[in-house]
C-alpha cells in the first residue's frame, strides 16, 4: 500500500521534471561526455572520461561497446571514435581532472574508455544537424544519444579518419601555466553541463554508410596480415624488426579487439562497390573473408534476438505493474473514498445533470482510481464504478453522455488505453487505444468526434493531434497544432477548438491556437499575458477562461479571460488562491474551481465558484477534501 508523506514532489515540467532524457538500456546508443582544452589529454592518457555525479542516472546504462564521444567546450568540436571499456560507474578515480590529483574529483560518473578510431573532431555546424532534437536550449544539449545519432556522428566522424601516419594533435595542459590566474578557476564551470528532460528515435540498424567503412577496413587489415606474410621480417616502413606476439595493432586497435571494427582510412584504393580486389593475394584471405561474414552475420542474428527479448521483458514488467496497481485497487474495500467518514456526505438521489462528475486524482496520500458524482447543490458524493486501473495525468471528454478517458500514466508506465463510462448502466468499456502512449495530454469533443491533444512519453512533448470517430472505430492522426504543447490547456467554444499554454520542452507557453474543423488548419491567435501550464480552461458565456496553473516558477491565483469577437485575452478578476493542477467544469453559469496544488506542494481542498457580475467567492463545500492531479466535467448533450 502507498506510505503516507508530509510533502509530495509533483511532476511539474520544467523546474520539477527528470533532468536527462532517460533512455532506457536497450534505446542507449551512445553518451557525449565533456571536456575542455585542459583536460582533454588527460582524458585520453587515463582512458577514462567523467560527468558531474547527477549524471550517474544514464551513465549507469553504459556497457563496454557503447559508443562514447568527447565534446570539447574550448573549441565547441566533438572528438572520436570512443567506446566504452567499462560500465558506467561512480568514482573509477575519485582524484581525476583534480589540482594534481590531491582533491575529490567533480566529475565522478565515469566510464573507461579506448579508441575506435582517431578522427579530425567535427565543429558544432558539422553535428549539431545530427543531435538537432537534443538542443534544448541554443547552446545547451542533452548527452545521451539514441542509435540513430550515434550511427550517423559515426558514420560523419569516419568520413574524416586520420591517415595511418597521422597522429590527432591535442593541446598540452596549461594548468601549471594558469595555476595562479583568476580564469582558472571558472575551468570546472566551463566542463559541466546540466542536460534536461525530453526525443526517443531508436534504431537497430547500423547506418549503411558506416557499416560499408567497417567492411572496407576489414579488408585493409586483411592486406595488412597478406604483407606480413609474404615479407615476415620487415615492417611496413621497410626496416627490418624482430618478429612479436603482440600481433598488429593499428591507431591504437588491435586487429583482435571485440566491438566495433575501424573504417578504412581515407587514401585506400578500392572498387566501385567498396570492395577490394583479393584475386592477387593468397587464398586463405578468401577463408579468412568467408569467417568474418559469418561471424558478422551471427552477431546480427544475436543482436535481433535480444533485442526483442528486451522487449518481450520490458511489456512483462509494464503488465507486472499494472497488475499491481489493480492489486492495490482491488484490496481496498472502496477505492474511491478517501475521505474521512465525518466529512462526507453519501446520497443515491443525486442527479447527473445538476452534479460534476469527477475522475481519479491525488488526495495528498496515495493516486486514486475513483470516479465520483459530486453536487455542489447538496455537498454530496455518490460513489461510481471506479476506473478500471490507476492513471494520472489522463484526458477526459463528453461523447453521447459517455464519459471517455485516454492516455495518463501510473508510476514510470504510460498508457495509450481508452476506457469510457456508461452513466446509464454504471459500466467501463474498453475502446481502441491511442496510436502512441501520452501523458499530460488535453482532450475535447468537437461534432462527434474526440480530440486528443500534444502531451509527451516523459522524453519528449507533442504537437500531435488525434481524433477517434465512433463511427470508424479507431483513433486517425489530426492536423497537428503549431508548437509542441505538454500539460496543456483545451477546450471546444463555438464549434471551434482551442489549445492554450503549456510548455514545449525548453519554455512555458503563453501562445495559444484554434482549429477550425471547416478548414481542418490550426491558426495562431493572439497570446495570453503570463506564461501558464497545468491550468484549467473553461467556457462560460462565449468565452474561454484561463484560470491558475504554474508559470515555471510559482503556482498561480490569475485569470484571463478569451473573447474570440475581439480576438483579445483580458484580464480577470484573480482567484482566492494560488494553485495549480486543479480542476474546473462549469455547472448552471457557474465555475467551480476544484482542489489542486500549492507552490509548496500542498494539497488543496478548497473549492472557489465563479459567477459573471459576482466575482469569485470561496465556498464551505468539504465532500471532496483534498485532491488534485483529478479531471472533471459536466455530462451535458454535445
């Protein structure tokens, strides 16, 4: 069962979400690791690379072979080929990049590393196109790269081998130079970075154009041993030496080495199709090509086989999840009361149409997976047949007097289900889910139809739009709105759709756009005054309002109110209090404002009701208690 708490940390995008983009293991396809001119030597002496220890959260995924790249902050360029040679660990040398390694090193999430392949580094203009999804700020990324990058950084980066001769140059250090100099003591400052939440493309596949350079070196190697053979007691730069086990090594990689195997370097001869011509070299090249295509092709075939047993595991320990959440649902006698007994007040004889009904939420202790009908009238509650799993975060909308819920999340687990309530006959019915799992989404009924719309996976925020038609059965892909938008507002006013606010990712959003179902576009329209996520919107009297939420720094007590015949926001009168995810429906021309959170995070069981020429007027209405993280609405005839 859930541990009662004094305080809870919300979810709150921005200054309260996951800091890193918090790829899983099986989607890590490489991590950029920082350095500056004065630690980029020794990096590459010690083999061994480091993060500030918040970064131990992806760095911890990091197994021996996993590509690792080095971005220099002094010249902005990113060096490689790297890869792993240990997995991610906190303080391999806990004195390293320290004033002659006397100090605790600050930067103790680390990795060993070894070469791949030296390379000439790429300038920020050269790989910022391929992690462009990662800037989350102009000149601020995050380090953890999806195969898809890491592929195509390999693929760049290979183009630009050194030749055999050629040794990378890096600078020599300068701290006995600088040792004394005030610029020295910003050099800490200058290789941290703090990367944030949010893209996950994963790819299994090695780009073609890497993978046609692996094949090339291999035969480069190839002819390297052929040399050997046929002239055993001189080197290749025709001096005689003596004969050695160590067998050839070649910029720092053996011939023998696991993993990935360098590219040719720029200067070999070779075909039209990339292959070399062996017809002049001994047969048992021919032997040795036929072994290494086989043992490339079983380590393939490996590859694809644990990737879908990864995955098989990762959906059995999603199922073991939700079915804990179900156990923990099921073993409380009645779900959907919290509340101390004295402070609520139960009645069959509530009517739907003079009552809200409101779904799931937080009531400061535990998720709940309630469904209760509330009137405001009476200060009553009459319990409803629960929803049929915990879930947060969810969308809710009015087809036919059908309550419908999609999307949300429990814990670390997003859904994409659909579930819809049936006043009539106090029952849930499963729908076709949505076409990807989405949480802190916003939905809305437009002529039959529901609307779902942006929200994120917790990697990245959407701009997406979809639309279920109970007449085809599915949910269809929208015309997309204009900016990602995750915790946003939404509502339907005049035939019209409105998505208000929210944040994309990097800001918080005052923007807000409408879609016109005539001409199936979203158009801008004129912006709010203060930047708001996790607010509510509702309609009342032709206009839309915009009421709390959080602007990145505080929750909220402001209104403003939308007139689409001006085309203007205004502002309006302010709310009793601050707060954020709360809830609002409008019952017989009144707001109600339900529950929410605080800044300091504290639950909120105030309810404030809002009537046009009254102002707002905080009510005695406690049935409820405390609760936010809810969604609420009225049934009423769409």
């Amino acid at each position: 069962m859930w541990e009662r708490k004094q305080t809870h940390t919300f979810t709150i995008p921005g200054k309260y979400a996951p800091n890193f983009r918090n790829l899983p293991r099986d989607q890590l396809g490489g991590v950029i690791f920082g350095c500056t001119n004065d630690t980029i030597r020794e990096c590459l002496e010690q083999q061994l690379v480091g993060l500030p220890g918040q970064h131990i959260v992806y760095v911890k995924n990091v197994n021996p072979g996993l590509p690792v790249f080095l971005f220099n902050y002094t010249d902005k360029k990113l060096h490689g080929i790297f890869e792993a040679a240990s997995s991610g660990q906190m303080q391999i040398n806990p004195y390293a990049w320290s004033p002659d390694g006397s100090e605790k090193t600050k930067y103790p999430a680390q990795v060993m590393i070894r070469v791949r392949l030296h390379c000439e580094p790429l300038p920020k203009d050269k790989f910022r196109p391929i992690i462009a999804n990662n800037y989350y700020k102009k000149n601020l990324f995050w380090f953890e790269l999806d195969h898809a990058q890491s592929n195509k950084l390999i693929s760049r980066l290979s183009s630009h081998a050194y030749a055999p001769s050629s040794t990378p140059h890096y600078p020599a250090p300068r701290r006995s130079i600088i040792q004394g100099s005030p610029a020295n003591n910003k050099i800490a400052e200058n290789r941290s970075f703090v990367p944030q939440d949010l893209e996950n493309k994963s790819s299994s596949s090695i780009d073609s154009q890497a993978a046609l350079d692996e094949k090339n070196f291999i035969y480069m190697k190839l002819k390297e041993i052929a040399l050997d053979r046929e002239w055993p007691t001189l080197s290749r730069n025709g001096h005689p030496e003596e004969s050695t086990n160590a067998g050839i090594s070649y910029n720092d990689v053996s011939i023998g080495q696991a993993g990935f195997m360098e590219p040719q370097p720029p200067g070999e001869e070779k075909t039209e199709d990339g292959d070399c011509d062996l017809a002049d070299y001994p047969p048992f090249i021919a032997q040795l090509l036929t072994e290494v295509k086989e043992l490339k092709a079983f380590k393939e075939q490996h590859i694809q086989e644990m990737s879908g047993v990864e995955k098989k595991l990762a959906n059995a320990q999603e199922e073991i999840k939700l079915l804990k959440g179900r156990c923990l649902m099921l073993d409380s006698p009645n779900p959907s009361r919290t509340l101390d007994s004295e402070n609520v007040v139960e009645s069959d004889d509530i009517v739907y149409d003079e009552s809200i009904i409101l779904a799931g939420g937080y009531d400061g202790n535990k998720w709940l997976p309630a469904l209760d009908l509330y009137s405001p009238l009476n200060d009553a509650l009459k319990s409803l047949k629960p929803m049929s799993s915990f879930r947060s975060y969810f969308a809710i909308a009015n087809l036919s007097r059908e309550l419908y819920i999609f999307g949300g999340k429990f814990g670390r687990v997003q859904y994409n289900t659909v579930e819809s309530y049936n006043p009539a006959d106090d029952k849930w019915t499963m729908h076709p889910g949505l076409n990807k799992r989405n949480s802190n989404l916003s939905g809305a009924t437009l002529k039959d139809k529901i609307f779902a719309m942006g929200g994120g996976n917790g990697i990245e925020c959407f701009s997406e739009v979809e639309m279920y038609d109970p007449q085809v059965g599915r949910w269809i892909p929208s015309r997309s709105m204009w900016q990602k938008r995750f915790s946003l507002a939404a509502a339907e006013l005049n035939g019209a759709l409105y998505a208000v606010g929210g944040f994309d990712g990097g800001n918080y959003l005052a923007t807000a756009e409408r879609f016109d179902p005539r001409e199936h576009a979203w158009t801008k329209i004129e912006s709010m005054s203060t930047k708001r996520a996790s607010h509510a919107l509702v309609p009342l009297g032709g206009k839309l309002y915009a009421l709390g939420g959080f602007d990145g720094s505080q929750m909220m007590p402001s209104i403003e109110i939308y007139d689409p015949r001006r085309g203007t926001w205004i502002i309006g009168e302010p709310m009793n209090y601050s707060r954020g995810f709360s809830t609002a429906a409008v019952l017989k021309e009144s707001i109600y404002v339900i529950g929410g959170a605080q800044s300091d995070n504290e639950t909120v069981d105030t309810i404030e009701r809002y009537n046009e020429g009254q102002g707002w007027e905080t009510t005695s209405l406690r049935a409820l208690g405390k609760r936010c993280f809810s969604s609420a609405i009225v049934l009423e005839e769409v």
